[in-house]
C-alpha cells in the first residue's frame, strides 16, 4: 500500500499561489492520486484527481510527474476561506480496497 | 449532489455501554466507510463495505463492528465503549468506480466516552 508523505503545516498570504508537494515512492500503477479539504468539525471535502501529468478544475491544479512518485496540488490566489487541512490519498477505489490518510498539512492563510 | 448523513453530531457515552452510530447515503452508492479522525494520526479506516451484508477490516477494527442490512444504510458499532474510543467518527461512501475513487462524507459523531 502506497505510504503518502505531506509537509505538517504551511502558512500563505490572501492572493497568493500555494503549492503542496505529496510524496508517494509506493505508488501502483494502477493508483490514482486524490485530494481532499477539510475544515475544522466537518468531513473531508473532495478537491480534484489525477493519474499523470496535469489536471485542472474550477479550485485547483494537480502535477504529477512521469514517475508518479509525488505530486503537488496547486491553489491559485488562496483566501481566508481556503485555511484547511490538505490531504493527499493514494491508492486503488475498486470494490472499497483501503485507503490511506495521512496526517495532511495545515494550510493557514493570513490577510 | 451525494448526502451522507450521521444519526447525531455529538455524543457521549459511560463505559462500557454499547453504542451505534448509524450512517445513511442517498445515491445508492456500493461501497460505505467507517473511520476515526484524532489529532496528529489522520484519518483511520475502521471498517468498509462494498455490498449489502459485506464487510472487511479496514487498518483498526478491535473494539468494533459493522452492519449492513440496506444498500443506504451502514453501522459502526461499539460493543463495549472505552475510553480511547473518544473521537470523531466520519462515514462516508463512493461508487463502484474503476481504479479511482471519490468519497463523500458525512458531517462527523463526536463520541465523548467517559
């Protein structure tokens, strides 16, 4: 099972570019890489989902390199309101197989 | 839109009383997931289902079990409550999907257990 690895905590200002970098040396070929936000008192919110290279919705931006060994989530011109914890999940969906949740990383947006 | 809906928000409980808590899903979804949130360990998998009367073990089910009569409705249940069984407990469930998956979960049970 592929083990994620994510940065604690990070701290950014309204308006800025925020990148969070998740290793996972395990990855299957057949993983997906998934995003999820969570505020405080409420459960994960799904963010967005990739396999490789690029993908893009209306919150954020996901890179994966050709080696899928990492990948970094990207949020244009955070806000207050994105001050959440980030989680990155790696792993197979078919028939429920288990998930991995790490520790995620605190993201504090400051005006 | 999914909703995933958890019988109470907080709960507390004395020891050794036996607890449900009860989780219903609206998009007939297959699978169903039962994990603990603490801080500084993340989110655990208790227990999962991918049909009606199926379950597996997820990374933590000592101390738990699960039940699935209907397709929307998944249990967690706590045979004799302990107090490291204070948490935040999240269901959440996904379709059937390939090789991805997307979950959508509940708002969360604050079990207090004292």
């Amino acid at each position: 099972l592929a083990k994620t690895t994510q940065p604690i905590s990070m701290d950014s200002y309204e308006g800025q570019e925020v990148n969070i970098t998740c290793s996972h040396n395990n990855i299957a070929t057949n993983d997906y890489i998934t995003w999820y936000q969570q505020f405080p008192s409420q459960g994960p919110r799904f963010i967005i989902q990739g396999y490789k290279t690029k993908v893009t919705n209306e919150v954020a931006s996901l890179f994966i390199p050709a080696d899928r060994k990492s990948s970094t989530l990207s949020l244009p011109r955070v806000s207050l309101s994105d001050t959440a914890v980030y989680y990155c999940l790696v792993g197979l969906g078919n028939q429920g197989g288990k998930l991995i949740f790490g520790q995620g990383t605190e993201l504090s947006v400051k005006p | 839109d999914v909703k995933v809906t958890q019988s109470s928000r907080y709960l507390v409980k004395r020891t050794g009383e036996k607890v449900f808590l009860e989780c219903v899903q609206d998009m007939d979804h297959e699978n169903m997931f039962w994990y603990r949130q603490d801080p500084g360990l993340g989110l655990r998998l208790i227990y999962f289902s991918y049909d009606v009367k199926m379950k597996e073990k997820g990374d933590i089910p000592e101390g738990y079990s699960v039940s699935r009569e209907k397709k929307e409705r998944f249990s967690l249940i706590l045979e004799s409550a302990s107090t490291n069984q204070t948490s935040m407990y999240l269901c959440a469930s996904s379709p059937p999907t390939g090789n991805s998956y997307e979950q959508y979960f509940g708002p969360g049970t604050r079990l207090t257990v004292t």
